[in-house]
C-alpha cells in the first residue's frame, strides 16, 4: 500500500474528530489489556515462558541461515516448495506465478501481515486474479478499500452501523429490506458469502505465525476458522512468511503460543492453532495438491545483530498497540502504513524509510507501556530513539528542532549554566503567571499549547527545592 | 531455482559476521532439532487421572464447548441424539471413516442416521475421533489421515468429538510425545501428519464491535463426548 506516513500529523488531528474512532479506541482501551491482565495473573509462570520464548527467539536469530535450509529440507521431503524471495517485488512475482500456473481466477486468503506488507492484493487484482479476505475483519475492509488499522483486529476503527452500511452497497442480490441490524446479522451474511468463496477459490493463501523447522510445518492462528478453509479447500496452498518466524521444534512453538494469544487477546489459547506440513498424501480424501512457502526477507536478515535486531523477536500479537497511550488516541491508520502503535513505529523506518516514516518514532511519550507488556521482551522505547539518534544525525530533523535540540544538549552538558538558566526561566515564568495560575499561550510552544494550558511554576526548579530540603534535614 | 536463496542467505551470514556454520557451531542447533525437549511447562496440566479428566472438562466449558462423559462407547449414540434434539439440530450425521467410530453402535438409537466418510456439501453435523485431549486449556489434537479428513472438522455447522479418557494429556507437551510415538515407524522426522489441528472450542470472531458471536467460518458449536476407559 501507498504510504501516507508523511502527513502523520494531519492524520492524527483528523483521527481525533472522528467519532466513531473515539468509541472504539475506548471499547479497545476497556477491552483487550484488562482480558489480557486476567489471563496473565491466571498463570504463574507467565514471566519465565516469556523468559523461555525470547531465549528460543535469540537461538533463531543467532542461527537463522541453519534453521530455515532445515526447515527448507523437510518442506521439499514433504512434496512442497520453498521461494525465497528478497524483497516485496520478488515475492508478489513468485505469487503471482503459482496462480498464473495454477490457472487461478479466485484466490481465498486469510489474514497476513506479510501480505499487507508486499501488497499482495494489490498485484493480483492488476493481474486480473481476484484475492477475497476471509477474516470477518479483513473482509469488511478489503470492501470498503480500507487497510488494517490493527495487526489482530483490522476493522477495530469501524461501528456497526459502518459495517452495515458497506455491506448494502457491496453485497449484490440481496433483499434491500433485509434485516442488518444486529452484529448477528452481519456475521450470517458474511459467513454465507465467504462459504461459496472458500469451495470455489482455486488457490488458498495463508500468513504463518510460525514455521517449524523440525518438521517442515506452518503454523497458522486464526478464531474463526478461515485459515483451515482457506488451506484445505483450494487445490494449491500458498503461505506468506517472512525469514524471523522460523522457529526450532514443535515443543518451542508451544512455548510461543503459550504467550502469543494471552498477550494478543487474553485468551487462554487462540481456538484453531493449525500446523499444516506438505501437500495430500497418499490416502487423504481433502487437503491441497500443491504446498508452496514464499519466504520473504524485505530487509530482515540486514537487521540482524543490528541496532533493531531485538525487533525481529516479534510474534504480531498486537499488545504493544492495546497499551499504547498514542494508539489508542487516534488508532492505526494515522501511523499511515501497514504496522501501526510502538512496533509500527519501530518497523516502518525500516521498511519504508526514515525520510517517509519519520513522525512515528516520534509519537510516542516513552512511557514504556509497550516493553512492560511484550511478550518478547522487545524494548521497543530504546528503538524508538534510535531512529531519532539517526533522524538527526542525518539531519532529517525540522532546522527549529535541531537548534533548540542543540541549544538544550549545551545546557546539559554545563550543570551549574542549566541551574542558573533553569532557576531564571521559573522564577520568570512564577511571577507572570501567578495570577492566572497557567498559561493559554506560550511563545515558542504554540504547538504545545494549541490544545491545553502550560501550568505556570511555583517559582523554583525541582533541583532548587530539593537541595533546600535535603538541606532542612537533620 | 532463485538467487534469492544465496542472497538471504548470504545476508544473514554478512550481518552475523561469520560463514555458513561449521561443524563443530552446528553441533548445538542440530541436536536441538533432533532430540526435541519441553521448555518450561505450565504446572497447570501437570495432574493426573480423574483431575486431569476434570481439569479438561473445566478448560473445555470456558470457552463455550459442551463436554458429556459416558461409561461406553455403546452409550454414546444416546448422548448424541439427546444433544441433536436439545439445539434442535438435524440427525443426520457424517462420521470420519473411523475404525473406532465404526465400533460404536449407532444403530441403537433408531432416530440417528449415521453415514461414514468425508464431508459433502449440506452436512451439518460432522462426527470425528480425536488423536488427544489436552487438560491444560481444554483442547483437542486431530490429525488428517485416511481415518480423519481434516474438512470434515470446519465444514458442518456442529462438530462432535469422541474421545476417551485415556487420551486425556495433561499438557502441550504430553500430546507432541504421543504424536511422536504415533508416527515412530516412518523415517526420522517424519512423524508428522499432513495437518494436525489444535482444537479449543467452537469458531468465533469478535470483529464487528468487539462483539463475540460464536460460529464465525467454522463450526457453530462443539460437543465432546468422552468415553471412560480408565474405570472410575
């Protein structure tokens, strides 16, 4: 997809009128960190599993190149084919031929980020073959011409009424009077439709949350079942994956999924965890012909033992959005990419550049939310400044900032300068604003004060006050 | 068959700063994959007998199946027709080409009409073995094979799993061992069914609004029946 990650701040300002955004920001908010926080405290070894899940993590990280030729050995022993593709390009060519070769009109897909991230559908469409969504979420922007604003749960931004509404413009053939008018409603519809979809797509594409190196397998997540229909139907399966998700054995991926829906959603386990290794077998009556994994690096292996090396630990649970002050303020699609709240922040330089993503490592307080519930142990707040360290280094910071960034480091590095200078601006700024108590403008902070008031000092700094007190002590 | 494969893996060797591994640095990934071992485990599943029944059933119910135990195979047709008549639900069934569902004696319940084989379209209550139990979140493990075609899990809108408490595992774990020793006889590595689905609860989806609603693509409901081998 097209980035709009250029225009963040207009992005945000227009998220933060949207109404129906700030309903479901809040539901979200009230919803997924409190089930999250309640499976958590059911589970006494949460803390070392994720412990355990980082370590097999570094292991995959430390011996990448070994574990995927392993995993590649026991696909192709199985009868299925690996494609290793560099870049976004290399891997909607290698796609798009399976389908071309396939003979395919209609490709059922379940949800993949990968997927978003090369723009599959995108290609497929231009090559006249029609990719349908079959997570409910999915599904309902894939009709209104949305991208996901959330990694687990794409259409979070959208009311019922929203749905509706797209549904009776999109859904052709159907009484115009028939009754929409409960969530119920929507899904028997939408389950209806998808069904035909899923018996007559000619090729099923997957994401794969892990690949098993053991045992040449994929292993797919999904609530609803989608991914299960969309392998098993269609004569070819196609899975979307990139290199970090290689994982060593069946009992490592246990562990990961131990943590992977807890953190995601609260849920004990995710209801269908499928581990899907090959093609149809002598003696199977259903399963696909044909197993093929397009493996997809976009930049991966570069990162690896780099200053975002810990990123590629990430397993898309999407908790680091759920507790994100910023996220949950104006949503995902403000981020103006695929990746949206803190790991968005932190992938998208990466992926789509520092000049084009620059705003996000930047929107973000570095409360430290985001580490504190990672699964992974990712610290996505030093990342963030890393990008920044870069962004000015390479001088992509607005000329205002840098001076006054620059003016700022001369103080600190001169403490007694910084007393004095700090002391004077409160004093200065006690004795004007004492009346009125705050600000309503500040020179210099327009941006700051355009939505709140500046509480004016009391007329000491913190430093100042502390030495007198420590001073008053015995 | 592409570049891309010498260049990924050209890249990763460049950023660790080293060449494919040696030997003697494989020795320690190798021997990971090849003697597999449990990394740390819940102490939840860790009980055994009539607790890890019972746990099994608690987890099951959380999340929306309904679970029956019965004394015999020959009692679970009765189960089943009471259930079918319960939800109001049609009493044809499609039952795996199963040995072990061929065993039980549908024909005593004279309202059930039991076809074995895999699904076709217009099923809508699909009857499956189960490879195991996992007590820990009340999950099942199926396999595809001749026996268990994997289509017949998703497709009907009511899934009805028999299993008998000997094939209750406490945890994750227990149940990739016995998956492992099921398949022992192939070539090494090669224990692995063509798919294995791991199983909790009926199909679900909280897209519209965060609203849950149950039978999103997959079954609306499923029942377990579990079969008492262990005595009581």
């Amino acid at each position: 997809m097209e980035s709009t990650s250029r225009t963040f701040e207009d992005n945000a300002r227009k998220a933060l009128i949207d109404a129906d955004l700030r309903r479901a920001l809040t539901k979200l908010g009230h919803g997924f960190p409190v089930k999250r926080r309640m499976a958590v405290e059911r589970l006494p070894e949460f803390e070392g599993l994720r412990d355990a899940a980082r370590a097999i993590k570094e292991d995959v990280l430390e011996n990448l190149d070994f574990y995927l030729e392993r995993f590649e050995e026991r696909v192709v022993e199985q009868g299925g084919q690996v494609h290793w593709c560099v870049d976004a390009a290399e891997a909607n060519q290698a796609v798009l031929a399976i389908c071309q070769e396939a003979g395919a009109r209609t490709v059922t897909k379940s949800k993949s980020m990968i997927g978003e991230e090369i723009a599959i559908n995108e290609h497929l469409e231009a090559n006249g073959i029609t990719p349908v969504e079959t997570d409910l979420g999915e599904y309902i922007i894939q009709l209104r011409g949305e991208p996901p604003s959330h990694i687990i749960a794409p259409a979070i931004h959208l009311s019922m009424d929203q749905v509706t509404e797209t549904f009776r413009q999109c859904h052709d053939g159907l009484a115009a009077d028939r009754e929409l008018s409960e969530p119920r409603d929507l899904l028997e519809e939408a389950r209806a439709i998808l069904r035909q979809k899923f018996l007559a797509a000619d090729v099923g594409i997957t994401g794969a949350n892990m690949l098993i190196a053991e045992t040449g397998s994929v292993a797919v997540v999904t609530n609803e079942g989608n991914a299960d229909l969309t392998m098993t139907l269609p004569r070819v399966h196609v899975v979307i994956a990139s290199l970090e998700k290689v994982v060593p054995t069946l009992e490592d991926a246990t562990t990961i999924l131990r943590v992977l829906a807890r953190s995601a959603t609260g849920q004990e386990t995710s209801v269908y965890t499928t581990f899907a290794s090959g093609p149809r077998r002598p003696g199977d009556s259903d399963g696909p012909e044909e197993f093929h994994v397009v493996l997809l690096d976009n930049g991966r292996g570069a990162m690896l033992g780099g200053d975002f090396h810990d990123v590629l630990r990430c397993i898309r649970c999407g908790a680091c959005l759920n507790h994100c002050p910023v996220y949950g303020t104006i949503g995902g699609h403000a981020y103006g990419w695929v990746y949206s709240g803190p790991i968005g922040a932190v992938l998208s330089p990466g992926l789509i550049g520092l000049e084009e993503a620059g705003h996000l490592p930047n929107a973000s307080t570095l409360c430290g939310k985001c580490e504190e519930v990672c699964p992974m142990r990712i610290p996505l707040p030093k990342m963030l400044r890393h990008w920044r360290t870069r962004q000015f280094d390479r001088d992509l910071v607005p000329p205002a900032s840098r001076a006054a960034l620059k003016g700022w480091a001369f103080l600190a590095k001169r403490p007694a300068l910084y007393r004095a200078a700090t002391g004077l601006a409160m004093r200065l700024l006690g004795a004007l604003g004492r009346r009125r108590g705050a600000f309503r403008r500040m020179p210099l902070a327009g941006g700051w004060t355009a939505a709140r008031d500046l509480p004016a000092p009391e007329g000491a700094t913190f430093m100042a006050q502390w030495s007198r007190r420590k001073g008053a002590r015995p | 068959m592409t570049t891309g494969r010498e260049t990924i893996l050209g890249n990763i060797r460049k950023s660790l700063n080293r060449g494919p591994l040696s030997a003697e640095r494989a020795a320690g990934p190798e021997h990971r994959l090849k003697a597999a071992k449990p990394n740390l485990v819940p102490a939840r599943g860790a009980v055994e007998g009539a607790e890890r029944v019972a746990l099994f059933i608690a987890e099951a119910e959380k999340v929306d199946t309904t679970v029956s135990r019965v004394a015999a195979a020959a009692e679970v047709p009765g189960v089943v027709a009471a259930y079918l008549a319960a939800h109001d639900l049609p009493t044809a069934l499609k039952a795996a080409p199963d040995p072990a569902l061929a065993d039980i004696p549908w024909s005593r319940q004279s309202t059930l009409a039991v076809r074995q084989g895999g699904p076709e379209g217009g099923d809508e209550v699909g009857v499956t073995g189960a490879l195991a139990g996992i007590a820990e979140t009340g999950t099942l493990m199926l396999v595809s094979g001749p026996h268990s075609p994997t289509t017949l899990n998703f497709l009907p809108d009511t899934h009805i799993a028999v299993l008998t408490t000997g094939a209750i595992d406490g945890t994750y774990e227990e149940a990739w061992a016995r998956l492992r020793a099921a398949g022992s006889e192939g070539p090494e590595g090669a224990f692995m069914p063509r798919t294995v689905n791991l199983i909790t609860g009926p199909s679900r989806t909280a897209d519209i609004e965060q609203t849950l609603l149950l039978g999103a693509h997959g079954p609306r409901r499923l029942l377990i029946v579990i079969i008492d081998d262990q005595g009581p």
